[in-house]
C-alpha cells in the first residue's frame, strides 16, 4: 500500500489504515468512510433496512433455485454480520488511537492477519471493546500482544470477562495479593472465589502455580509506591539501618493475563475493592510497614 495516499489523516490513523488495509481489501481514506451511521449506531434504520435488502435478495433467488437460494441468504447474512463486527471494531480503535503516540515500526503482517480473522467473528461489544484497544495497543507498539492473548481473548465468555474484571480491580500489576482473614487466604470476603481463580488460570488468565511470593527488600527511608487497581500507595518502613523485606503471597497473572489487565484496568470494578486495600493496609501495618494511600491515579 502508497502510505502517500493517505491525505489528511493523522499519523496514528495512517498507520492503522496501513496495518489493516491489506487483510480487507480497502485503501486509503474510503477506510473509515464507509456505513459511518451504522458503525456509530446512530443510523440503526438504515443498517436495519440494508439488513431487510439482503434478505429479500436472497429470498427472491430462493424461489427460482429454492436450495441455492437458502444457501445463499446464510452466505449473505454471515459476511453482512462479520462486515458489521470489523467495522465496529476499528472505529472503536480509530477512537482509541486519538491523541495517541505511534511507533514507526510495523505491525507484523501474520499477526494482523490472525487479528482480523478472529475480529470478525466477534459481535458482543465487551470483547469488541477490548479487541479494539489491543488493535489500538499494537498500532502503537508493535509486539504488546502476543498471539496467545488474541486466542485468550477469542474464547473469552462473558462470564468469565466479568469474573477476571473482578481480580483486576484489586490486583498488582503481576497479581492479586493473598491476603489474611481468620487466619487463612480468603478471596471470599472480596466477592470473589477460589473456583473463579482456577477457572481463569485453566483458560490462561493465571498462572497454575500457588506458591510464588512478591518480596522486595526496601532499604531504609526509600519508598516503594505499589499500584492495587486503580489506586497507589507509597511503602516506607522505621527501620533507619537495615533493610526490610516487603512480601506477600500472589495468585499470579499468566504474560496473557497482564497483557488483558493492562487493557481492562481503568474500567475494572470490585464491590469489595476498598475493603480489600483497607485490609491490606492493616496487614502491612503489622509487618511493620507505613502505608500512605496516595491519590488515584488518573
């Protein structure tokens, strides 16, 4: 593809104009010009109607070669349906890429393919939101997602992309911290189950293993800032002369795991989240820890 017959277009929409181009057969502006109403739902009719056309096209085949016909209304409705799903989902990622830094790198081709080939088979818009923001999280840094996390991602139900949303909320950036209550590892107490943890690693969400700890030796007066969801909070001990060690039991996340994290934190929610840094508060306190809860970040 001439990348110089991208007129007027910023650089972020070049680049992923130039990285999807190839694998649906479209070039240059008309990329993004196409059922602009019915990609942005606000020309529900039309779409409706253009849905009714091909229907009728197909049933009015159907009376002159009656099998054919059937064959090829399923046809026309199965395209009409991934076209939509593509469509919705690199307007969600034209959005996303606003304002955004670009890498002068390209995305690799085989990866671009695999990408589009799962897109447009994906019509619930949790998972198209978060197919557009690795789209967009590839455009920008080639390499940021792996094609297990795209396979991950592919088989997602929505159950499941509720219960891992639930992890996030209160996780690290490698983990959820296993924390005490009644003297035993509890997730319980955080709307959560240890069921769910071991249906999340059986899909790759986490990894399988149960005894890997977080520990960080922290000098004297020289904090250590955690993020838990979408809070920070600074770690600092009295200990003027030696250091001290900071560690906690993990459930860890898998490499997919923190890549699919990265993409749902801002939007991650937990009931219990407040709760749960209140309690790892108190639980830092008593290894001999200060922990000052900094502001949220933004």
């Amino acid at each position: 593809m001439d990348i110089k017959n991208l007129t007027g277009l910023e650089k972020p929409l070049e680049k992923l104009i130039e990285t999807v181009s190839e694998g649906i057969g479209v070039v240059g502006n008309h990329l993004f010009g196409f059922d602009v109403a019915k990609i942005k739902r606000i020309g529900k009719a039309e779409a409706e109607a253009e849905k009714i056309k091909i229907v009728a096209n197909a049933e009015a085949r159907e009376k002159v070669v009656k099998v054919l016909g059937r064959a090829e209304k399923r046809v026309a409705l199965e395209q009409y349906n991934k076209q939509i799903n593509l469509e919705n989902i690199l307007v969600k990622t034209r959005d996303d890429l606003e304002r955004k830094t670009v890498s002068e790198e390209s995305v690799e081709r085989d990866w671009t393919m695999k990408f589009l080939d799962i897109a447009q088979n994906v019509s619930r818009e949790e998972l198209q939101d978060v197919l557009a923001k690795i789209l967009s999280g590839e455009v920008q840094k080639p390499g940021s997602f792996s094609y297990q996390t795209l396979e991950v991602v592919k088989y997602l139900s929505q159950k499941d992309l509720q219960k891992f949303l639930k992890f996030v909320a209160i996780s690290t950036n490698i983990g959820v911290i296993k924390l005490r209550s009644g003297g035993k590892d509890s997730l319980e107490k955080y709307g959560l189950k240890f069921d769910d943890y071991l249906d999340l690693s059986s899909i790759g969400l986490f990894n399988q293993s149960s005894m890997i700890s977080y520990a960080i030796d922290l000098p004297p007066s020289t904090p250590f800032q955690l993020d838990i969801g979408n809070d920070a909070f600074l770690i600092t001990h009295t200990d003027k002369q030696n250091a001290k060690k900071f560690d906690f039991g993990l459930h860890v996340f898998s490499n997919v795991g923190r890549e699919v994290r990265a993409l749902l934190l801002e939007n991650a929610k937990n009931i219990k989240s407040d709760e749960f840094k209140k309690d790892f508060i108190e639980e830092s306190s008593r290894k001999g820890f200060n922990v000052e809860h900094l502001q949220t970040k933004e």
